[in-house]
C-alpha cells in the first residue's frame, strides 16, 4: 500500500486495564489529510497522541505496521516553554533542524508574531501561544502534523491563518490530522476517522 505510513485493523488502545479504542481499523497514507471526530471521551486525544508518538499506555496486543516519519502534534495544553522568550522557543524546537533566519523570519511573520519574539511566553494570550505553536510546526515542516483541537483560541484571523497552512501543507502533498467533536470543513479531501462508531 503505497505512502501509507500507520496501519492496524485492530487497533485496541487506552490505560492500564482501560480501553479507549477498541479494534479500530486504521490506515493513514501520509499524502493524504484526515479528520478525527468523537464525543467527549471518545478517544480523539488517545489516537493523535498515538499517531504523534506521544501515547503511554497499553496496546492491548495490535497488530500495527508504522514507517518512522518526522510527526509533530499540537495538543489541547499548551506545550510551549513559559519562561522562555517566542525566539528561544523556536530555537528550542527547531535545534536539530537546519533553518535558516530568513525562513524563520517570514513563517513569523506569516502568523503575525513578528513583533513579540523577544517577549516571554507567559505574557502570551492563549490565542497568541497557539498561534506561535503553529508558526513552530509551519517552520519545522513535519511529513504528519497532528493537530487537537485546531479551533481552541483561535480568533478569526488565526482561523484563516491555520486554513492557510493546512492548504499548502495539503498541496506539498503532506498530511495534517484534525481532531474534534465535528467535522470543522477546514479542508474539502480530508478522510474521516469516527470514533462515534467504534
């Protein structure tokens, strides 16, 4: 199965004794884009955090198949370095990277952040850390970015800021993964995982 990256058909996952997901099939090619939709404790955050290399918990013997790819995931809370300034957040993210200034530069100033690099994080507003949290992603340009919650914080500015990125990332054939309660509309090809129906 060519560009698939992520694949199960009994993917059963959760915590300790608990599961969350049970036998969810699931195949995830890394050219395409996805949304993850689900009531409150339907697993949304489970599977992203799976799908990012970000899940502690147990497997409750799956049967998967995954290639090593360079993912990136935006959770719910923020992730940021509080005592650390926007810059020496980028620095901090970005330091196994070979990324230009001027690269940098102009992801910044794409979602408006330009004039805030020296400010501490913990003067942010919580759309302005989500903003800076997507600027990082832009920056980093990883084959998967998963993304919980993309609406949270996000004034309409942002929204359009976010569609934006989505769109090139979808045109450089690169996958993003969208969680929510709903289907959000941000993009037309995106391939629904519901986890309403597991």
């Amino acid at each position: 199965m060519k560009n698939i990256f992520l694949n199960s058909n009994n993917l059963t996952i959760g915590y300790g004794n608990e599961i969350v997901i049970k036998n969810l099939s699931l195949s995830l090619s890394n050219e395409k884009n996805y949304e993850i939709i689900g009531k409150n404790g339907s697993g949304k955050t489970t599977l992203s955090n799976f799908i990012s290399y970000n899940f502690e918990g147990n497997l409750f013997d799956s049967v998967i198949t995954r290639d090593k790819l360079d993912i990136s995931e935006i959770s719910p809370k923020p992730t940021l370095l509080e005592n650390l300034t926007l810059d020496e957040n980028v620095a901090y993210f970005t330091h196994y990277l070979s990324i230009d200034e001027e690269t940098i530069n102009s992801k910044l100033n794409k979602f408006k952040l330009t004039d805030y690099r020296n400010d501490s994080i913990k003067n942010f507003s919580s759309g302005m850390i989500k903003r800076s949290e997507l600027a990082i992603c832009d920056i980093k340009n990883p084959d998967v970015l998963c993304i919980d919650e993309p609406l949270n914080y996000l004034d309409k500015e942002g929204i359009e800021i976010l569609e934006d990125l989505l769109n090139i990332r979808s045109s450089d054939n690169r996958c993003s993964i969208l969680s929510s309660q709903e289907s959000l509309n941000i993009l037309t090809n995106m391939e629904t995982v519901n986890l309403n129906e597991v």
